[in-house]
C-alpha cells in the first residue's frame, strides 16, 4: 500500500529539517534526521532483506559495536553516537526513494540555507558583522560564537557561515555545493554551486576542504577516468601535504594506538593521541581511517575502506553524481582531517550519499515502468 499524503507531507517535513539542520546547528539536524528516521519506520519496518542488501554497512557497525567490546574496551556515548550516524544512510536513500519529485521543497530549503549561510560567512570574513558582546546574551544555545573572530594572516576573519565553526561551515557547504553542481544545467543550481565554492575557497581558511572540493567537482566531468586518475595523484600526495614533523606526530599516536591493539582497537570513542604520543591532540589522529582503525582494530579500519569502495559502486551503478561527488570530497578530505568527529558533518554525508542514491533509484525505477508500458 503506498503511503498516504499525510506522511508524505511529514517525511518532507522531517527531511527538509533534516537538510536545513545540517548548516544551522547538530540540535536541529538531529530533530530532522531522527524525525526521518521515525516517519521511514512507521512506513515500512525493516526486514531481513534490508539487512542483507546493506550488510557491508551492517558489518562495519556490527565490528565496531561488538569486537572492542569483546576485547574488554567499553564505549564512550558519544562513540557508539558516531558509528550509529551510519544507520542514516538507509533512512535517507529509502526517504528519498519515497518522495522522488517530491523532494523539491527539500532542496529548496537546502539551497536557500546555504546561500544565507555562505552569505553570512561573507559577512564575518570582511568583519562586517556585530561585536562579539552582541551574542553574550544567548550562552543557552551553546553555539561558539566567539570562532567567527580568529583574525587570519591577511587581517580578514576565519568565518563559519551559520555554523560558527570554519572547518564544519567548509565541509558541509562543499557537500551542498556538489548536491548543486550536479544539477548545473539549471541556473539556480549553477549559481549557488559557484557561490557556495567561492565561499569554501576564500571565507574559512580552510585549504584542504578547497582542494578536495575542487577535486571532488572534477568527477562531475566526463569521461570520469581523467577525475579519478587526477584524484588518486593528488590523493596520494595529500598525505603527506602538511609539514613532515607535525604531520609524522599527527599519525603517530594513531599508529601507536593501533600496535597496542591491533585487534580489538581502545574502544569507541576512546582514542585519543595525546595518550600515545607527545602530541596534544585529544581527539584525533587527522586521519579518518587510521582513527577508525585505533577505536575498533585494523579490520575495523579496512572495513570502513572496503564499505567506501561498495558505496563508490552502487552510486557509480546508479548513476548517483551527486553522491560520487560526495563521496570523492569525503575520502580525500578524509586524509587530513576526521570529519565524521563533527556529528553534524556526518549527518549532512548521510544525507547526500543516501539522497542521491535514493533519488537515482527512483528514478531509474521510473524509466523501466515507463519502458515495460510502451512495450
């Protein structure tokens, strides 16, 4: 029985939350995801057949939730949290599937939040924005506003857009601004993708988010090859794209975490670098695989690698260039930095992945009926 308008309207509701959370704050991403999440169960309930066409997903989580834990290495909340913002990926492709053209009224309300979001980060790089003391009175809503006013080298700003945040601000525009330059034979959407990268590449102070950006919208071009060979090259370099010193002390309280426990890793969310190295990091390694690998074990850290390699083949099956665009910004970005620390980061990457890959479902689904009837 198809679902009724009623959730229909709901799901659309929830989604577009979702979509406009995901550059305004995590509170109010997670209201939209979870929302999701709660209209697609009251939809369809998951069967073992869902679980079967997801088990590489299932098995990445399933590892990290269960082989620490058999290792004596009990998880942190905010651990479990961040292996579960996976589950999202289903949520959103099934969720998209659902609502096909119905979607619109999402990516408007995703366009037009990251066109005031690039807008204000405009606004905070020029410093043409209120005194500091003008947001002292809303310590309630725990958004770090003081960030926006890290002056640069050049005298400008470290802006955030909406996020207050310039690393969160660059990763999730990018990931917008390739859902929008998928589409770029519509003005609209070729005027915010152009916007939306110049805002990345200028405002934040963020050059390794420009660079994957810039990389990642490379795969939107045909023939793709030539995209995927410049990305390996440059992906390979990356690595080694910071100074030798502090990119060697980055990884190294990684590498140590993962020799001492190389099978069950320290557990989820109990990887810190400070404890294996005379680095002062807390919180990661600067590497998203290596850090994986430290929490859960190297076959957790291979898993996540072959789970990007069976995402990066469904989308390419299903045509899905948004969410190949997204998922090269990711794997790139990844060499440098943890994005998925940032929870409302892996939101938005749930969102674009599963969005795009659910819409071109929909669709490829829509010309076989439309063919099986003209014959």
């Amino acid at each position: 029985m198809p679902p009724s308008a009623t959730r229909l309207r709901l799901l659309t509701v929830a989604l577009a939350t979702w979509a406009v959370g995901v550059q305004l704050s995590e509170l109010v991403a997670a209201v939209g995801c979870y929302g999701t999440a709660a209209v697609v169960l009251t939809l369809e309930r998951p069967t073992l057949a869902d679980v079967k066409r997801w088990w590489p997903l299932a098995l990445f989580i399933g590892w990290g939730l269960i082989v620490p834990l058999l290792g004596g290495h009990a998880p942190t909340g905010s651990g479990v949290a961040r292996l579960c913002d996976w589950l999202l990926l289903p949520v959103a492709a099934w969720a998209a599937a659902q609502l096909g053209e119905r979607c619109r009224p999402v990516l408007i309300a995703a366009a037009v939040t990251c066109a005031l979001s690039c807008l204000a980060a405009a606004l905070q790089y020029f410093g043409l924005w209120p005194p500091l003391e003008f947001f002292e009175g809303l310590p309630a809503l725990k958004v770090p506003f003081e960030r926006v006013y890290e002056p640069t080298a050049d005298g400008h700003f470290m802006a955030g857009g909406l996020l207050f945040h310039r690393l969160k601000f660059a990763h999730v525009t990018a990931l917008v601004v390739l859902a929008a330059a998928s589409r770029w034979r519509e003005p609209r959407a070729a005027a915010l993708a152009l916007f939306g990268f110049v805002s990345v590449a200028v405002f934040p102070a963020a050059r390794a988010a420009a660079g994957a950006l810039a990389l990642a919208m490379s795969t939107l071009v045909k023939p793709r090859w030539v995209a995927v060979a410049l990305i390996a090259v440059v992906a390979a370099a990356g690595l080694w794209s910071r100074s030798p010193g502090e990119r060697v002390e980055l990884l190294r309280g990684g590498l140590a975490a993962v020799e001492q426990h190389p099978l069950t890793g320290v557990g989820l969310g109990r990887f810190k670098p400070v404890d294996f190295s005379s680095s002062d990091n807390q919180g990661k390694a600067h590497n998203q695989a290596l850090s994986i690998a430290a929490e859960g074990g190297i076959v957790h850290g291979l898993l996540f690698v072959a789970l990007l390699v069976w995402l990066g083949r469904l989308l390419f099956k299903a045509n899905a260039t948004a969410g190949l665009a997204a998922l090269a910004f990711f794997a790139l970005i990844a060499q440098l930095h943890d994005p998925l620390f940032h929870p409302v980061f892996a939101q938005a990457l749930m969102l674009v992945l599963g969005g795009a890959l659910g819409l071109s479902s929909r669709s490829a689904g829509e010309a076989t009926s439309r063919r099986s009837r003209a014959s």
